[in-house]
C-alpha cells in the first residue's frame, strides 16, 4: 500500500501552499479604526449629485485593452514629471492599473500608497503588484474620510477619475492636505464635464469650475493644468495655508 500518513500530510502542504514560483501578494494594511465615526454620506455637493461608488466587480474596465486609446494613459503618466525617490499615494486606485506603472516610475528608493475603500480591488492589486515583483507598493484599506497616509510626507496625491465619488469630499481634502509634504501636490484627473463628445455619464463628469469651486476652500490652489488629454481635464493643486476659520462675529 502506496499511502502513509506522512504522505498524506506532505500532499495536504504541497496543495495549500502557493505554487512553486508563484508570488505571495504584497501585504496590505487594514488597520482601520473600527470605532472611528464616520458622518452619513452626503448625496450632493456644492451644487452635483455625488456618483456611486465604482464596484470592485467593475474593475475589469480599468485595465480594458481600449483605455490606452481613448484616455492616452501613457500622456498622464508622462505629465505628471514622476521623479525616482518620490513617494506617491494613488488614492481610489482600483486594481491598480496606474500603481503598478507609478510604482516603477519612483524606483525602489520611492514608495507608491496605494490606497482604496474596497479591499477587494486591492487585494486585485497586490497580486498583481506580487506578480511583477514589485516591492515599492504599500496596500492601505482607506474610509470614507481618511485615506491613512503618513503627515507631511507625500510628494503627489493622485486622484485618477476617483474625486467625484468622494462621498465625504471636504474630510477627505483636509485629510490630503495634511498628507502632502512642503511642495507636494494633489492632482485630479476628471473627465470633462464641459464636453458633450466625452462618452462618460454626466454624474461621472466634473467641470474644471465645478472642481475649483471645491477645492479652493478647501485650502488648495490651481498650480498647473494639462490640456492635451483626449477626455479628461488633468489638474495640479498646491496646498497653501489653512483655510481662515469662518468669521462668526
Ligand atoms: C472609477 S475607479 C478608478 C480607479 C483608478 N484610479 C483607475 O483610474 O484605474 C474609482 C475608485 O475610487 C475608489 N474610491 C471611492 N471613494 C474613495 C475614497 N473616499 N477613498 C479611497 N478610494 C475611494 C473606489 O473604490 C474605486 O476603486
């Protein structure tokens, strides 16, 4: 008789462990503070109705074969001037269709945070991030009003088509702000709202006005545009002073 125990359990290990070769995912951090209360979303805001969330089960999108083609990925990446050694959060990165390139744009001495609200479309990400051997990502579970960056230290915050989901918008920018070192920058990729040929639904859309009304208050100010993208209005803010408290006398 061919079967022993210690067989068996040898098979048992073979079987539950990964494939010889095969890359373990980059561990991601889901320390969210569990008691932390979060305000009711908001439906609307100064003016727009709030989109819906992006579901992780709609994330082959992402990483569609057209995308290239109808957004030119590769002209964002180029920019927004990536340097080696910077550390970048790709806030609302989905399954990582952007971190995986930023990640080797920065090089191993730069960092990538890679932060989304659906643990799922990050644990898409850190297989894949496994899978090309890239250890310069850091997976991090975000709430609604807190991405979980580091203060201070983030050279460019990345909001690629994520901003108009913020279902708590101005938490969100404080939280940013305090995130972006001296001359750091956050910067919104939005699909044009002022353009009836982008093919995108409106609730998916922000006009450039509507996005500095919001972002003005909140402490940032437009530094740079980029104009050349084929659907998408690419802007960089700097974050200046606090906002003034608002005058109660
Ligand atoms: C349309 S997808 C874009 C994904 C990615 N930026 C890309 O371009 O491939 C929007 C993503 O933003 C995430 N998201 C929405 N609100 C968020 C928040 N407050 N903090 C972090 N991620 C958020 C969603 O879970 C979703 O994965």
């Amino acid at each position: 008789m061919w079967f022993r125990p210690a067989a068996f359990v040898l098979v048992a290990v073979l079987l539950a462990c990964p494939a010889a070769g095969a890359a373990e995912p980059v561990p991601i951090d889901m320390e969210v503070d569990a008691d932390a209360i979060i305000p009711p979303p908001a439906t609307h805001h100064m003016g727009r109705e709030i989109a819906q969330t992006m579901h992780y089960t709609g994330a082959p999108w992402l990483v569609r074969e057209s995308r290239q083609r109808e957004e030119d990925c590769r002209l964002l990446l180029e920019a927004l001037e990536v340097k080696k050694g910077q550390r970048i959060c790709d806030l609302g990165c989905g399954n990582g269709f952007y971190t995986l390139e930023l990640a080797r744009r920065v090089g191993p001495d730069g960092l990538v945070y890679a932060v989304d609200i659906q643990p799922e479309m990050l644990r898409m990400l850190s297989r894949r991030a496994a899978e090309e051997g890239l250890d310069n990502i850091r997976p991090i579970l975000g709430t609604v009003v807190d991405p979980r960056l580091p203060k201070g230290q983030v050279d460019l915050v990345l909001c690629i088509d994520v901003y108009h989901e913020f279902s708590h918008p101005e938490l969100m920018l404080a939280r940013i702000r305090e995130s972006l070192s001296a001359e750091g920058r956050l910067v919104l990729a939005e699909f044009r709202g002022e353009d009836p040929a982008v093919p995108i639904k409106p609730l998916h859309k922000m006009t450039k006005a509507q996005v500095r009304a919001e972002l003005e208050p909140a402490g940032f100010r437009l530094a740079r545009e980029f104009d050349r993208l084929p659907w998408q209005h690419l802007l960089f803010f700097s974050a200046g002073a606090p906002p003034a408290p608002a005058d109660d006398r």
